[in-house]
C-alpha cells in the first residue's frame, strides 16, 4: 500500500501520522484533501473505547468516499486515577462541563488533575486504530504509547493537540509541542509508527 486516506479534520492528527509513517513510504493524504469537509458525515464519537470510535470513524468515512480510509482515536490513562475519573476517551467531553472543550479549556482541565496526581505522572495514550473498506472490510488494533505529563505547561501549542504542551519526552526531556517537525516525526515513529506500519503492512490485498 503506497497511500493511504487518513480520516480526520484535525490537522495536528494528520501531521502525527504523517510523521509516523515517513519511513515507510507510505503517503498519508488527509481526507479532506479529496473531499470537501462540509461533504463528510457527522460521526458521534461515543463509544466505550477508542477502536470503538476508529471504528464508526473509518467506516462511515469509507462508505462516504468509496475508498478504504485509516481512522485514529485516541484514549487517556493517568497513573492514580480512579477507573471511573480516567479521562478515558471522553477528554473532549468531561463531566461537569457542557459541551466539547476547547483546546484552552482542555488545559485548565489538566493542570491541576497532573499537579493534584504529584506532578511528573506517568499515563498511557491508547490509539484505537481502524482501517474500513466501502464494501464493510474492518481491520482494527490497538497501540499503547506510555507518557510524562507535567502541570507546568509548555507556551508552544499544537492547536488540537494541546495537551502536547503538557507531555515530555523521556528522551530528550523536551517538550512535545516545543519539538521541531522532524524531532516530532521521530517521536512518534518511536511511538506508534512501528507498530502502526506493522498493521498497515498485514492488511490482505482487499484494502
């Protein structure tokens, strides 16, 4: 597979994939550079995980463009937390707040929930990972990313990606959002892209 239609409005999203697919070959072309975004279908993100959401994403996504499509969905765990106050794949959605949040409202959440948790915890990202065919082909996985998160956070940001300003890297102890493009790249090919190149290559020919 030379491309590959990358389902999301969310540029920061795309970037990431992009750079953690570099090596590969593989060209990721955001879906919205094919179609118009007003044409795609309003997909509710309310499932109980995050393939759940990938999931309904690539599907409705592929039916809507006749083509095979990536979708990525991405789902919080901080060490310390309590099962039923894990962020979880309702980050956007919080209790106690009404409606989506904005990437400003998202960090107010989180510095004080890091900072109350002993600043410098330690959390999972899990990547819901599904790639659908228009004719119902579904393949699904899951990539596990462990994190640092700090309370003090970055001045750099990544509009839809904020909380990047909060995250280092154990590597280098940099920043996330203060990395420059290709140290990003690099980063998360170390963190998903093998793995994410891995499912990509297993696919059967009828994606």
């Amino acid at each position: 597979m030379k491309e590959i239609i990358f389902g999301t409005t969310n540029p920061a999203k795309l970037e990431q994939m992009r750079g953690a697919l570099a090596p590969t070959g593989i060209t990721v072309t955001g879906i919205t550079e094919i179609v118009d975004a007003g044409t795609l279908p309003d997909v509710p993100e309310n499932g109980n995980s995050a393939c759940e959401n990938a999931r309904a994403k690539a599907h409705a996504y592929a039916r809507a463009i006749n083509r095979p499509v990536l979708s990525v969905d991405n789902a919080l765990y901080l060490n310390g937390l309590p099962d039923n106050e894990q962020p979880g794949v309702h980050m956007r959605r919080m209790k106690g707040h009404a409606g989506r949040l904005t990437d400003q409202e998202l960090l107010e959440h989180f510095i004080p929930l890091i900072e109350s948790l002993g600043d410098g915890v330690i959390g999972r990202w899990e990547y819901g990972v599904c790639v659908a065919t228009h004719t119902g082909g579904i393949a699904v996985t899951t990539i596990v990313s462990p994190r640092r998160l700090i309370s003090v956070p970055s001045p750099v940001r990544l509009p839809g990606y904020p909380l990047e300003s909060l995250q280092i890297d154990p590597e280098s102890g940099t920043y996330v959002s203060e990395m420059t493009p290709g140290e990003r790249a690099a980063f998360w090919q170390r963190q998903i892209g093998d793995e994410l190149a891995k499912f990509i290559a297993s696919l059967p020919d009828v994606f």
